[in-house]
C-alpha cells in the first residue's frame, strides 16, 4: 500500500500501531488528504480490514466507499511484494495533545482504575495517557501479539472487567475494542453500565453546562428510549438516524450537535474528534464522576432504561413490511396501547433471513403484551421457520 502511493507521488506518513481515532486526528494534524487505519476493530484477527478517512478526518460515505471498492475491484494488476525501507514512525503526541484540559493536572490521584485494551491498538497509549493525570491502574489485554486482539478480552467481552474491578476494589472499569473507538464501562460494583446509560450521563452533563450542541443528543434506532424521556426531562432532545456511527456522524453535522453515538460504546464528542473515541470517553466520563463527586453507580440512576421485549423470526422470505395488511393493523393497535410510552422496531437483518422486532415500555408487562400482538400477526402474515 505505501509503495503504491509513493509510486503515485504521494508522500506518506506511517504513525506505526496507533488506536483508529489517532489516524482521523492524524489526518488534521498532518493536514493529509487521506487517513487510513488497518485494524480488525471489535472482531478477531482473522476479520482485518480497512478503515478510511477524507481531509476532514470523518469516515466516507457508503457511496464513496463503494466507488473505491469498485474501482479497486476493477484493477488487474500482478502484484509483487518488495522489501520497503524501515518506516518512520511519528511521534503520535499530537494525539494526548487534543485532550489538553479535559481533566486538571493529577486530577485522578487515588482513583483506581481497570482498564482493559483488547490487545489492541490502545496498549500504550491509554495506559499512558490515565498515569499521567495519577490514576492506580490494573491493566488487561495489553499484550497484543498480532492475532490475540479481541480474544477474550476488550468491550466484546465484559466480564472479565467487571470480576477485575471487584477483585482489585477498584472505582470502575473501562474497556476498549481493538481499535480504541468504543469504550464500554463498569461501575464500582461490578455493574457493566449500559451504554444508552452513559449516552445519558454525557447528554445530561452537557445540558448542565448549556455544552450541548442544539440541545440534540443523536442516537441510532437500537437505542432505548428511556434515553429520550431522561433527556428530554433536562430541557434537550434526541434524534435518531440508522444504525451506524457514520449515520450519527453525519446527523450530528448537519443538526449542528456535538454529542452522539451508538449504544455499543462508539461515542461521538465531535468538538474535540471527529470520530468516535474510547480514550476521549473515557475521560469525559472521569470528568462528570469528579465533577459530581458521585460513584459512577449513582451517576447512572439518573438514566431510566425502559423494559425491552426482543425476538427474532426466522422467515422463508423477506416480504416487504408494508405488504403485510394484518401487521400493519396489528402495529396500529399496539401504538395505540404504548401511545407515547413505548415504541416497536421492526427490521429485517440485513445479512440473515430474519425478522428483528423490538418492543420497548414503560413496564415489562406491557412491553410483553405489545410483543404477543406484533409475533402473532408476524407469524400470520410470514412464513416462520
């Protein structure tokens, strides 16, 4: 790859085993006209691909990025491997540099923290950037050795967080997927905080302080909307788009907000990046707990998750849902019932043959009578295996 843009006359900067969002400020801070990051993400090794980035350090759009897979696709070319010289490595300090003034000086001296780095990306350079402000740390995955990323360890697997955080007595944990864009986080307790949760925690902070761009907070479709009432509560909204953190990236931009992210833990602070940034949250998230001067466990009481009933129905074939008249009837009644305390997700998966429905109330037991409704017209309508 580097001796294909070299060929072509392009300079490159080569900033070695960095987290992915290191690549999107690299982009600004180089002033380049490309990023991109070669990362599995929150998969195994075996699932390396590519992540790009344009002039602005924001991923491309799904049309662009088809056109470049296209044209890619397009090229015969008899490839030979050549010995490249030894790359220059950039000093990636530009990187803490963009976090100056989240938190003071020493600012976690006494607190202990478990932090979990996927065997990833993040192995030095979280670590690093928590011992500088003071912060105790007991350390997980952070031994990566080119094919153990995300190999029972990091965001993917929480567990291990939360057993670590007990065991240590530690204030709370904090974990990364291999490439350091989501963080998912657990509580002093052991409690694995959910990440529609810490959405509410941020959006909550930022309404305090009137630091919340157009007073929106943006989310995907997957996110609970028990997040929509405890925002709304504050004096701010939410807004919903796709699932995809390029989708928030994207609304967020257009509506002039600067929080947003995914219930997975890819969470947006688009004043300070331009993509998601488990360190960057990470952080956030120390700031609020100090700020408050409360254990993360009653931070996250203010953020109400509704009940939520799910179920997935495998089908001979994906009607469109539109065509399915006693659905449609049924979906009628059942927003009826939930009126504005509730909501139903319907969607076909787009890689399986199967129905995703989503059913969210204000108690358990509505939400599971709603579901009854919804599965029974379904099943009507479709041919269920």
């Amino acid at each position: 790859m580097q001796k294909g843009f070299e060929a072509s006359g392009l300079s490159v900067i080569f900033l070695g085993v960095v987290p992915t969002p290191a690549v999107a400020l690299g982009v600004l801070k180089y002033q380049a006209c490309l990023g991109i990051a070669l990362t599995a993400s929150h998969n195994p090794a075996s699932d390396n691909g590519i992540k790009l980035f344009n002039h602005k350090g924001e991923k491309f759009s799904l049309s662009i990025e088809k056109s470049i897979e296209d044209l890619v696709d397009s090229i015969e070319a008899d490839y030979q491997a050549e010995e490249l010289p030894e790359p220059q490595h950039i000093d990636y300090g530009y990187y803490a540099e963009a976090f100056t003034g989240l938190l003071k000086e020493s600012a976690l001296s006494g607190m202990k923290i478990v932090l979990d780095c996927a065997n990833g990306a993040t192995f030095k350079t979280s670590p690093e950037m928590l011992k500088a402000y003071g912060a105790d740390l007991v350390l997980l995955g952070v031994d990566p050795n080119g094919s153990n990323i995300n190999e029972g360890v990091g965001s993917e697997c929480p567990s291990s967080l939360s057993e670590a955080v007990l065991q240590a007595g530690a204030d709370l944990g904090l974990a990364h997927d291999g490439d350091g864009d989501r963080l998912v986080v657990c509580d002093e307790k052991g409690a694995i905080v959910p990440g529609d949760v810490l959405l509410g925690i941020y959006a909550l902070d930022a309404l305090k302080y009137s630091a919340l761009g157009s007073d929106t907070l943006v989310v995907t479709v997957q996110s609970n909307l028990g997040l929509d009432f405890a925002v709304k509560e504050a004096g701010g909204q939410v807004e919903r788009v796709d699932v995809g953190d390029r989708n928030v990236a994207e609304k967020m931009r257009a509506i002039g907000s600067n929080l947003g992210g995914e219930s997975s833990g890819h969470i947006l602070f688009s004043d300070v990046c331009p993509t998601g940034d488990g360190l960057l949250a990470a952080l956030q998230l120390l700031r609020i707990i100090q700020s408050e001067n409360k254990p993360l466990s009653e931070l996250s009481c203010g953020i109400e998750l509704f009940p939520q009933e799910t179920k997935n129905l495998k089908v001979v074939e994906k009607i469109p849902l539109e065509q399915l008249l006693g659905l449609q009837s049924a979906l009628i009644e059942a927003e009826a019932l939930l009126s504005v305390e509730g909501r139903i997700l319907l969607r076909y998966s787009g890689t399986e043959p199967k129905l995703r429905i989503l059913v969210e109330a204000k108690t358990s037991e509505m939400a599971k009578k709603v579901m009854q409704i919804v599965v029974t017209e379904a099943c009507n309508g479709l041919r269920v295996l």
